[in-house]
C-alpha cells in the first residue's frame, strides 16, 4: 500500500488529470502533473508540475524519482519513451497503452479474447483501401490506426468517389463497417492489485458529431440483457493485461449481442456520472487501485441518473444550469471554449 501523503504521478494534463487529482486529495495524495503543455487544468489543482516534452527521457526519469507510482489520463502518450520509468511504478503498465493506442492491435487483441469487434480491415496503401471497402462493404468508417477521438480522424465512406484523392499515411488506416445498434454502452471497470474487480452500472452513451454528449441511467433494457457478456470480456482483457485501475471498454448493443467498439486504458468520459451517481467514484476507485487500498463501492445511489456534456459555449450560463437544484455543475477551468471542445459536466440524480 502506497501511504497516504506520498506523491501520485499523473501523466497528461487535462480534464481527466484534473479530477483524478482531487479525487486523490481527498484521500491524502499530493499529484504531480507531467504533460508538454505550459497551461494545465490538472496541474492547478496539483502539487507540482513538470512541463516537459514526451519525448524527453531525462526528465520523465526525474519526474518518476519523486513519484511512489504513475499513471495516466491520456493514452496517445508514446510508450517508448517509458522506459525511463520502472515498470513496477507505473499503473496500468505500458502493454495497455502499446494496444490501446492502435486501433488495429486493439481490434486483434479483443477478437482473440473472443470478443465481435465489428466489421474490419487494414489499410496500408490507397489501393489496399478499395480491397478493404470491397472485403467489409458500404457504408463504412475510415480511420486513422492512432491519435484520434472524439470523432477525430474519422472518415465516412458511402460510395467509392468518396474514396478518391485519400493519401494512406505512413502508419495506416483501418475501415470499419457501419453496425446496426440499438444503443451505445460502456462497461467500466477497476482492477485492484490482487487481481479483484468491481463493475460500475452501464449507461447508455449519446453521441453527437462523433462526440459523447450525453450518459443515461437506467440503460435500455437490451443493454442490461448484454451487459454480463460485455463484463466477461472487459475482465477477460483487464487479466490478459495485468491491469491495475480504471479501464473503459466501449460497445454497441444489437440484435446478435454487444459488438466491441474501442477500449480505453484510463478513467473515462461515460463513468463522470458517478462523482454523484454511485457510492465511489471511477476517480476515487483508480487512485485506490493504484495505491493499493481496498476498492469502493460501485453501486448506483440512484434509480435515474443522467450526465450531460457541456461542449463549446454550452457551459456559459452557469446560472440557468445550476437553476435545476438536481444538478452538479462540473467545470474543467479551459480558457477558450472552442467549438466541439468539452467545458464540462453536468449530471443530475433522481
């Protein structure tokens, strides 16, 4: 057990980053924020700050140094440059990131866990594309194999001129054929040390322009009729792992049963509801996972909870959405409120 007091490094400074470090004040963890960016909404509520290039292995050596364990809230960050930190302290370990990272290996490593990815296959020049639309059919989704989200790095590809004038970069691509749904859910988890995991209820996911904005609980009743199958294989992954802490596997519910969609090795946007909605938070229950202490209670408090994203200049009027004496107002403190960036969060109990 890492003691109380001791430092948590958290790599990346963002959004995540940023609750992740409250929640760990609360139980006594000073944070210490590492990411290239000068201006970090994690590194205001954090005891200290490295601004540093991921590349830069010296300094991610010092940064280690002062940490009793890392870990991180953004899994683009390079995993060679990792090697500057003792495996031992870092949680989850560098294999999560190596797969997550790639949605090729990611889809790989779930099929030969037995899970449905959907429908895929690799793109490795412009002519390699028309073999992978004619393999996988129309409608499909092109994407780049790493770095994107939030509906980043995403194509969508109904007729084959839509194909003329794409350049593969070096790296790849992927083409996804479109899946019928009812409904978009997530199975999130924690995995303490010793291997026990504990599950979160699953929400229903509402995208919008390829961006979640919105989480709802209760989930539509096939969601709760897929779920357990969906759990098998998200602890199924978190064991081939060794994973320790938060992870998000995201799925499609249809009518031949949940279909994978992507993995998420970090706390994640569809678990915010449960800063108010469950007994323990994800945030609160990764930095026990990491620390060693026993696990929090998952369970939802409530019958009916909802967590809504605030994208843009939707998070301006704090007045109008604090009228609704059910709401708990998240903001992340972002200076600029960009179109299609998240501000964010409101989520509403009862």
């Amino acid at each position: 057990m890492i003691p109380s007091g001791s430092t948590i490094g958290i790599m990346g400074g963002g959004q995540l980053g940023r609750m992740i470090a409250m929640a760990a004040a609360q139980l006594g963890y000073r944070c210490h924020i590492y990411a290239p960016e000068k201006h970090s909404i994690a590194a205001e509520v954090s005891a200290g700050f490295t601004c540093a290039s991921w590349l830069d292995q010296a300094a991610l050596s010092e940064f280690a140094q002062n940490c009793a364990v890392v870990t991180y809230e953004f899994e683009n960050v390079p995993v060679a440059p990792l090697a500057a930190i003792p495996e031992d302290r870092m949680a989850p370990g560098k294999l999560a990131l190596e797969i997550a990272q790639d949605r090729l290996k990611e889809k790989q490593f779930i099929a030969d866990l037995g899970g449905r990815p959907a429908p895929y296959a690799r793109v490795d020049t412009e002519e390699g594309l028309r073999d992978a639309v004619e393999q996988v059919g129309m409608p499909g989704i092109l994407k780049t194999r790493r770095d994107g989200y939030d509906g980043k790095g995403q194509w969508r590809i109904h007729s084959l001129s839509e194909m003329d004038g794409v350049r593969v970069p070096q790296g790849g691509l992927i083409y996804e054929g479109f899946v019928r749904f009812e409904a978009e859910f997530s199975v999130i988890l924690v995995r303490a040390r010793d291997g026990s995991v504990k599950f979160w209820d699953s929400a229903q996911n509402i995208h919008k322009n390829g961006i979640l904005a919105e989480s709802r609980l209760p989930a539509p009743k096939l969601v709760g009729e897929q779920v357990e199958e969906a759990r098998e294989l998200a602890r199924q992954a978190a064991d081939a792992l060794n994973y320790v802490g938060v992870l998000a596997l995201e799925f499609f519910a249809t009518a031949e049963g949940p279909v994978f969609n992507e993995m998420a090795p970090r706390v994640h946007n569809s678990g915010h509801w449960t800063s108010e909605g469950a007994v323990t938070s994800q945030f609160e229950n990764h930095v026990r996972a990491i620390c060693g202490l026993p696990l929090g209670d998952t369970s939802t408090v409530s019958t009916r909870v909802e967590m809504r994203n605030l994208i843009g200049g939707e998070a301006a009027d704090i007045a109008s959405l604090l009228a609704d004496p059910r709401a708990h107002l998240h903001l992340y403190g972002k200076a600029e409120a960009r179109e299609g960036r998240k501000m964010g969060h409101v989520t509403k109990v009862g």
